[in-house]
C-alpha cells in the first residue's frame, strides 16, 4: 500500500523530509516497515505551495522508483515551503503513469490517498455520471483516487462558496465518502474501502483515516505537533513549540522515526483538521 507525508508549518527544505529521516519516504519507497506491501516502487510525486508566486501548488511527478529518481534527489536540496506533500505508489489501480501518480491537484487544492475503493472498477460509471463537464475532462487517470478526488471537488463546487472554510472542506470530504459507500450498497458491493487520506490548499490541511468494515483495520496514519523540525543523525522530529510563531504539524503514512513520544497515532474512522494558525483538531467521523 502506498506511503505518504504531508508537512505544515515553518518553511522546510524538502530533502529534510524526504531523504534525512532514519526512516525517511524515500527508504519507505524501497521497503516500508507498516505496509503489507513493502515496496512502493510504482513512481511518487512531491507538491509544494509558495504562496509568494501563486495559490496553485508546484507538482512533480514520475514514474521511476523514488529510490532511484537522480531529479528527486537534485530538487528536494533546492525547494522550500510552508506546506508539503509527498507520496510513494504501489499501484493497485491503473497503469504505473504519470497520470496516475500522486498527488492530484486541482487549481489551489492537492489530495493524496492511500488505500483503495472495496469494487471500484464496478461503480466507476456510476461515479463518473456524478461529474460535471470540468470536473469529468479533468480528470487524466485511471485511479480510485483520483475519482474520489473529483467526486470531492465536485461536491465542494456545489457550494458555490466564494471561499471554501476547513469545516466546510471536512464536511464535504466526509459527505463523498458516503456517497461512494451508498453507490457500493446500491450495487452491492461488500469488498472494503481503505481511505486515507490527505486534501490541503495550502493554508489548511484535512486527513482522514477510515475503513468501511468493522472486522479490517485501516492502513497506519500518524501525526506529530511541535515546533522547529530539526534532524540529527537520523532523528528527526518536531521539538517542542517555543513561540506560536514556530508551530508546524507533521503527517505520516510510517513513523519516521522509532521515537515513539513524537508519534499519534490518528484512531480508525477519525478526521484530523490541521487549520490556518496550525492548531489542531481530532474528530470522529460517522459514515
């Protein structure tokens, strides 16, 4: 199952996520520790916001192993950002392309996910008819995430708010989940989701953590609260806030590191919302 990392907070070095941890993205590419898959060798992809140039997040992605990748490895020493994403593929779903390498984005919102959609190849249709002309040419890839990506952007379109808040944002994420759980049941299909995911705009961060069945456990999601990232032969973590000012929130598929103090891990069918001011909130959701 794929792997993937959000980050927000004071402006980071990517290569200080991707490459410095002891148990770093990249070594989890080559050989995750909390996966059923180990290997997450079927491309990735980095997305990053700086605010300064525009709203819309830069993106790379490809479909060589990360592990492997010379131009990761260049460009991770060279970007910094307030706000992060980065995710490794083991492909369930769709052609090891570019197109369907995460993360996804559209316009000033990017989303990631990790799992799978329990029958997604027989409600796909069904999907697809929920979408409007946009949201339906947009779309490049043969993804379950994707999909799910577009069936959320829809509904948040429906809104038709000038200006989408983090609770609305939750509201939305959590509502398209029930929606493709109803389109399961109208179709009868009783194979399990495995949802996790991650949706920012640069400003706010939302990630889920959900399985549909009651008897499965959803795929590891954790999340760190501190202040200045700082890494020392391996260890990386968060240190403890000494100003509001140097607040940042880490979000993991994997610990990065064995410490376990620095590590919570988000409980099965909850919701965790990091906000603009990176406090951040725990919830249960009902599906």
């Amino acid at each position: 199952m794929c792997r993937f990392l959000a980050y927000k907070g004071q402006p980071l070095l990517m290569d200080e996520l991707l490459y410095k941890p002891k148990n770093s993205l990249i070594k989890q590419s080559a050989m995750a520790h909390e996966a059923e898959e180990p290997l997450n060798g079927d491309g990735f992809g980095i997305g990053w916001y700086d605010k300064r140039l525009d709203a819309d997040p830069g993106l790379f992605v490809s479909v060589r192993p990360a592990w492997n990748d010379r131009n990761l490895r260049s460009i991770a020493k060279k970007i910094v950002s307030p706000c992060i994403f980065a995710h490794v593929r083991a492909a369930s779903m769709g052609d090891v392309s570019e197109s369907n390498c995460h993360p996804f984005h559209f316009k000033h919102l990017m989303f990631m996910h990790n799992g799978g959609i329990g029958g997604f190849h027989h409600i796909k249709r069904f999907v697809r008819r929920l979408l409007s002309d946009e949201i339906y040419e947009w779309i490049r890839g043969q993804t379950d995430s994707e999909h799910l990506f577009a069936l959320f952007l829809e509904n948040l379109k429906k809104r038709k708010l000038k200006r989408n808040t983090t609770e609305i944002m939750a509201e939305v994420l959590v509502a398209t989940i029930k929606q493709i759980e109803n389109i399961k049941k109208k179709n009868n299909i009783r194979e399990a989701s495995y949802i996790n995911v991650c949706i920012s705009d640069g400003e706010h961060i939302l990630a889920i953590r959900y399985v549909s069945s009651k008897r499965e456990t959803a795929p590891t999601l954790y999340y760190s609260v501190g202040g200045k990232y700082v890494c020392k032969q391996g260890i990386c973590h968060l240190e403890p806030s000494a100003s509001p000012h140097d607040h940042s929130v880490l979000i993991v598929s994997e610990k990065l590191t064995n410490k376990v103090e620095d590590w919570n891990q988000i409980p099965q069918n909850h919701l965790l919302i990091v906000r603009h001011d990176l406090s951040v909130d725990v919830r249960p959701v009902k599906i």
